[in-house]
C-alpha cells in the first residue's frame, strides 16, 4: 500500500511538471543535470559541464559554487520526490547511489540516470572514471586534457620528494575511540594518495575503513596523522587530537597532524595532483 501511494504521489508529481518538461523538449537531454557525488560533482564542472548542474548532494563542496545550490540529500539515500521536484532531465552519481528502488522511480518518470564507478583505486582507475564521464557527454578532449595535466603534476611532485628517512609512515584516521582509531586501508583514496607520495600507510592491512586496534596502533611510529577537515571538530580539534593517549604513544609525542579538505583526501576527483603535493610536502618535514 505504501509503495501504491508513494508511486501515486510520484505520477502527480509528474504530470503536474508535464508542461516544464515540453519546455525542454527541444534541448539536449543533459541540460538539467543533478550530480550526486562529490568526485563526480568535481569532474562535471571540470569538463565545462557545472551550467547544467541544477542541484548536487551533500558530499559536493567543491568547486566552491556548488554550495549555492539546491540540495537533494546524501547520494546513497535519495528521495524521488525531491528529486523530480527540480524537474531533472538526468542524475549523474557516484555508483552506489540510491536506493535502488528511487533510481527506478526516476527513470520511469523519463529521467537518464548515469552511475559511474569509483572502485578502481589506482591512478589507472582514476583516469578511466575521467575517460568514462567525457565519453558521456561528448568531452573526450577536455577528459583528456585533465588526465594529463594531472598526471605530469603528479610526476613533477614525486620528483620534488627529499625525504630524510628510508620510510615514512602515514595513516589517514575517521576516528580515534578507546578501542582505536577507524583508518583508511588498502582500496581507499588515501591509500592511493601515500602510494603516490611513496610513503608507508601503516593501516594497508585492513581493507576499506575499519577500525584499527588501539595496541597496535600505539606500537606504530606515525610520522604523519592526516585527518579530512570535517572530522577535526567531531574529535575535538586538532589539540585534542594531538593530545590524545594513543596517538601520544603512537607519534612518540611528536604529533605531525596533517589536516586536509575531506574531498581532497578522500574523493576521486580533479585535484589528486594537489593531494599527493601536500602529502609529498609534509613528509619532506618529517
């Protein structure tokens, strides 16, 4: 009954935008796009495609202008009625996006939904996600143009690398509890961020996000915390951090706090060339 009256509201919905939709009918169907995932947010406007973006997710914070826009919640759990309510011709997002069930709303209501993957973390990964979204909307040259300038960046920072220690180890911490920090492990953006910078990332161990147990993470020499920005608050402020029992043992009271925007760090977007200079800069301090 619940998904009767959900699929009633929705063909309401619809034919009351009826008459806004004919408006477009003479446009490209890409022409009123909602991207839903920060990194894709990222490569949209990068490709020259940002004036066609009507609304973005919560995860999109950059470039800076996408916060004036509407938005339509966190990627993985959208609304179809929030969505249609803009009166979108297409839905850009990050593969896993959802629910399921929303997507299929949507493009029975005429809407192009496009998923792209971001599950290869390799600079290779990397490049075919740019490929894949200028393949898409007909910016092969631009995708292009971004993979390479990216990657000479990436090379001419590598070669910037004086580091005074054989192996520098890093870990990228959610998280610090009683039990131990939650870390960024193997198939995850840091970790392809440190395998860039070619320092050690001490949690490559686990696989994803996980927890990190507190004995064996204060038995670490951490010569580099990194930290996205919006966790920094959550764990009390970059003192706090510092001050913390663990991460005390763990740095050897000698806490090298790296904070960094939480899409730069985290997301597969336009600026991994950026993110591996600032990692590469502060393991030259260490």
């Amino acid at each position: 009954m619940k998904n009767r009256v959900m699929n009633v509201a929705l063909l309401i919905l619809a034919l009351a935008l009826s008459v806004s939709i004919e408006s477009y009918a003479g446009e490209r169907s890409s022409d009123r796009i909602v991207s839903a995932g920060g990194s894709i947010t990222e490569i949209m406007y990068e490709l020259g495609l940002g004036e066609n973006i009507i609304a973005v997710d919560t995860s999109s914070s950059f470039p800076p202008q996408v916060t004036a826009l509407p938005d339509v919640g966190y990627f993985r759990s959208l609304a179809a009625e929030g969505l249609m309510s803009l009166n979108p011709q297409m839905l850009v997002a990050a593969r896993g996006a959802g629910p399921a069930v929303v997507l299929d709303q949507i493009r029975a209501l005429g809407v192009d939904v496009r998923l792209y993957d971001q599950s290869v973390y390799t600079l290779a990964g990397w490049k075919e996600l740019i490929s894949d979204v200028g393949k898409d909307f007909d910016k092969e040259h631009a995708a292009q143009e971004l993979v390479e300038r990216v990657a000479s960046n990436i090379s001419r920072s590598q070669e910037t690398r004086a580091y005074r220690r054989a192996e520098i180890n890093a870990i990228t911490v959610l998280s610090i509890g009683q039990r131990g920090p939650v870390a960024a492990g193997r198939n995850t953006v840091p970790d392809l961020l440190m395998t860039l910078a070619g320092i050690n990332n001490v949690a490559g161990n686990l696989d994803g996000y996980k927890p990190f147990s507190s004995e064996l993470f204060a038995q670490e020499r951490i010569d580099i915390l990194l930290v996205p920005s919006h966790v920094v608050d959550g764990l009390g402020g970059e003192a706090a951090i510092c001050e913390n029992q663990i991460v005390k043992m763990a740095t050897s009271n000698d806490c090298n706090l790296v904070v960094m925007d939480g899409l730069l760090l985290m997301g597969l977007g336009t600026r991994l060339d950026q993110a591996v200079s600032d990692i590469i800069d502060a393991a030259n301090g260490v």
